[in-house]
C-alpha cells in the first residue's frame, strides 16, 4: 500500500467523524430547543390563561347587557310622532323646510283657464285661511284681493327647492297637510297652431310640473313692473293628489274670446286694429271664429284626423273647443298613468249651495275651516249668450267625436 492511499483513507474516516459529531450536536440542540419552548408556552399560559378568562367574562357581560337593552327598547312603547312644527310651517310669506317626516306635499290643482279657477282658489283661502300655491311665481294675490302681475319676487313653497311651485300669497300660513297648486300644464294657447297644443300624455305631464319664477326690478318710487323671469321644472313626484276643475265648456270658449280682447284692449298701440274687428259681443265673437278658422285651415288638415277637419270647417271657434277638449283627455289619461288620486270638481256646482261641494273638496284636500275664516262669496259667471241652439249642437257633435269616456262622462251634463 502506498502512502497516497493511505493518507485517503485517512481523510475519509476524519470526515465520517466529523459529520456523526455534527448530527450529534444538532439533535442535542434540537431537543433542548423543544423543551424550553414547551416550558415558556406552558409559563405564558400560566400567566395569559387567567386574563384571557377575565376578558371572555367581560365579553360574555357586556352582550348580556346589550341584549338586556335591546330587549328593553323593543318591547317599550313606540316614540309618540313627532308634532306640527306650526311656528315653522305656518308662517305667512316663509318657505317651508323639505325633507321633515311631516312636510306638506302638494296637490295639484288642474284647470284649463277661464274655467273659475280663479274663484274657486279664492274660495279655498277664505274658508280655511290658509294659501295656495301656484306654478306662476310672478303672480301674487295681495291682501286686498287684487292678484299682482310682475311686482313681487317669488318665494318658493320648499326652502331648498327654489324651481317651485311658488307661494301664490304673502300674507296667509302655510297649511300643514298638503298645499294646493294652480297649473294650467300646456296645451292651451290662444290664437295657435296644432302643433303647439296637441301634446302627447309624457310631454303633458312634464308641462303640468313647469314653473316660472319672478325676479322684480326696484325703481326710485318701488317695482316697475318689469323683471326676470325663469322657466322651471319641478318634480312631479312632490304631488300627491289632484282636483280637477271643470266648467261648461260653451262658457269657457266665450270668456276665452273676451279675454283675449281684454288683452289687446291693454295693448294701446293694438286698439284700433282689434276692437273695431271684434267687438265683444255676439257679432265680435262669430267673426273673430271665422278669421280663426281661415288662418289656421293648412295646419289643422296636417295635424287633424280627415273626417275631424271636415266636420271642424263648419263648427264656431272650433279651434278653442279642440284645445279645451284635448286637454281634458290629457288630464284623465295622465291621472291613470301616474295613478294619482284625484276628485273632479264642477263650477257650476258652486251656484247656490254649495256646501256639500265645498265639504268634499276640502275633506279632499285635507284642510279644515279657519278659526277666522270669513263665510265665502260666490259670484259665479254665467252665459255670455254668444252661441245660439245651432251652434251648440254643432259644437255638440264636434266634442262627442273628440272626447275620450272619461271626459265625456265629465261634461256630458253640459251638452
């Protein structure tokens, strides 16, 4: 044997040695690391074990207790509801603060004009003492009794609601129930084309929730009568119920044609085309038709159903008593859609004793007699006697063939 091979083997055996001495010492360390493991868990037990069962019983009581008071705020008695703010809703001139759980909502009062709204809303302020609103911010009723056009600026009826409805008086409270609103929605217009007033149901509802707010302008000697005005929208979901007023529509179409000479009466630079041509009477009233009937005849053959325009050319004002018509179908249609509760109330019902009417209305409306409320006035307005037998029966069978059922079950009474 060689001394290489020697000196091989002898390396080989030192290196077996060494590594059986490693392993050795790695499972003494091994052993020794587990068991001063075990003994600190067992000494941090000691120690946490009892905190952590103060803890758990301090859990355990503070749930006992939560539900203890649980149980004792389900079964006490309900908070009494909250009472009427009346030093804040009822303040004459003031808005009124939206979002309260006892905030009044509105309810609309729907009317195609010249049919006594006027008189009715008046009606509603006497007998209970309380306002309306209205959608036409730049018109007020004054204390007197005589409605302001373009003199006040408008006060919205909800604080942070500035697009409407407005206060339509400055002097009287706000009710606490619901706040009747004027509108006139769209579909009205004197002197105009179809297309201006034959709107569809959605684009009816949208105009029934229009506003127009008033801005005045202050001279050296107080309001000129002249100021800004801005048109609104407001949500129609701040309604909650509808009246819907009704009046003979033969005396609608009259007082329509005598409003409408009033006005260009104000008009002075007007005077002398207008008056001499319509003067406010019979004659006036069946030329002023005739001049309607001729200056609209291209549009209404676009616009009409044929056999509607054929029988039109032979009835007086026709193009009124279509619009008069068509918005009392838009009105009914549109209450089904929006499935609004809503009460219809007659002019006419007003003549005389009206105090089953008034009762129904205001029991409606959820409003009560004033403590000071005067007993109303009622001066109705009556038949201008410009239409004779003829006539009626032709504006008699011109409204059969245009109205919907419902409004004809309306003002079927009249015809």
């Amino acid at each position: 044997m060689t001394a290489n091979t020697k000196t091989n083997e002898q390396v080989k055996t030192q290196r077996v040695q060494i590594t059986s001495m490693l392993f050795t010492l790695i499972t003494i360390g091994i052993i020794v690391f587990t068991t001063n493991s075990s003994q600190a868990q067992q000494q941090e037990e000691n120690i946490i074990g009892p905190l952590r069962n103060v803890q758990s019983v301090n859990n355990v009581n503070r749930q006992e207790q939560q539900l203890s008071s649980t149980a004792e705020e389900t079964t006490a008695s309900p908070p009494a509801p909250p009472q009427n703010n009346e030093f804040k809703k009822l303040t004459p001139g003031q808005s009124v603060d939206f979002g309260i759980i006892d905030t009044p909502k509105l309810s609309w009062i729907l009317s195609f004009p010249n049919s006594g709204e006027n008189d009715i809303i008046t009606f509603i302020h006497k007998s209970t003492g309380v306002t309306t609103a209205t959608n036409y911010g730049q018109n007020i009723l004054s204390e007197t009794g005589r409605v302001r056009f373009s003199m006040v600026d408008s006060i919205p009826v909800y604080i942070s609601r500035p697009r409407g409805p407005y206060l339509y008086t400055h002097h009287l409270p706000i009710p606490s129930t619901t706040i009747p609103t004027l509108t006139y929605c769209g579909g009205y217009c004197n002197d105009c084309y179809p297309g201006k007033y034959m709107l569809r149901r959605d684009d009816f509802i949208a105009s029934c929730a229009h506003s127009v707010s008033f801005d005045h302008f202050e001279g050296t000697h107080g309001p000129t009568g002249e100021g800004s005005y801005t048109h609104n929208k407001y949500d129609s979901k701040l309604v909650e119920r509808a009246v819907v007023i009704i009046r003979n529509p033969y005396h609608v179409l009259q007082d329509r044609f005598l409003q409408y000479s009033r006005a260009y009466e104000h008009l002075n630079h007007r005077d002398h085309e207008w008056l001499p041509k319509f003067v406010m009477n019979n004659e006036g009233f069946h030329h002023y038709c005739k001049i309607q009937a001729v200056k609209y005849a291209d549009e209404e053959s676009k616009w009409y159903e044929p056999s509607i325009f054929s029988s039109s050319l032979v009835v007086p004002c026709h193009g009124d008593m279509y619009r008069y018509i068509n918005w009392y179908n838009n009105v009914f249609e549109s209450l089904d859609f929006l499935d609004m509760p809503y009460m219809v109330i007659h002019y006419d019902d007003f003549d005389g004793d009206y105090t089953g009417v008034e009762s129904d209305m205001l029991n409606f409306l959820g409003l009560d007699h004033g403590e000071y409320s005067e007993p109303p006035a009622w001066y109705p307005q009556g038949d201008r006697e410009f239409l004779n037998d003829e006539d009626k029966l032709l504006l008699k069978n011109f409204i059969q063939s245009l109205a919907t059922p419902s409004t004809l079950k309306q003002i079927e009474r009249y015809l």
